[in-house]
C-alpha cells in the first residue's frame, strides 16, 4: 500500500493500483461501466472541442498538425485526446495550453 492508503504500489513495476481499477478487475459489470463512463466523458469533451472551434471561425483544414480524420475522430469523441492535440488545438486558437483547457472546462460545465 502507498502510504496515505489510496493505492496498491509496486515500486519494482512503477504501477498503481486504484480501488476503482482493482474493483474493474475483479467485477466485469463495474469495467462496463468504467468503459462507458469514459465513452460519454469523451463525446462531451468531443463536442466542446468541436464548439469551441466553431465558434472561432476555424475550419478543421486550420489545425495545422492534426489531420481532419484525427479532428473528427476528436471532435466525434470516439478516441481521447492527445497532450500534443491540446497544444496544436490551442496553438490553433492562439491560445495557451491552459487557457483552452479552461475554456474547455467551462464548455464542459455549462
């Protein structure tokens, strides 16, 4: 155990271990559920990608470093997305990595 308790630790390995992670182990309803958690998760986050460039003006061909599949694959929420997309994403809005990811996050709460 890590010392405040929350993980299973092996330091020879460098892996975590979770309640939750070790619950998806050993219990095959909560891994479906985990799994479609994180599928909705990313169609939210898809979309406001997606509003969030609309409302620029941007058109998916002015993201420089990122293919229009890889965007659409993004913006449609069926793949996560990258540090590197957050940094061409925000490079494209001519932004900071954190002001995106902010105003990500206040598309994501409203």
């Amino acid at each position: 155990m890590d010392e405040d308790g929350f993980f299973i630790f092996w330091p020879e390995l460098d892996l975590h271990l979770g309640w939750s992670q070790l619950q998806q182990l050993i219990d095959p309803d909560a891994a479906r559920k985990a799994l479609q958690k994180s599928k909705q998760f990313n169609v939210r986050y898809g979309k406001a990608v997606q509003k969030l460039r609309v409302a620029a003006g941007l058109a998916p061909s002015d993201i420089v470093g990122l293919s229009g599949k890889q965007l659409s694959r993004i913006e449609k929420g069926e793949c996560r997305m990258t540090s590197n997309a957050i940094e061409i994403l925000s490079k494209a809005h001519s932004l900071g990595t954190n002001d995106y990811l902010q105003d990500l996050a206040k598309l994501l709460c409203a």
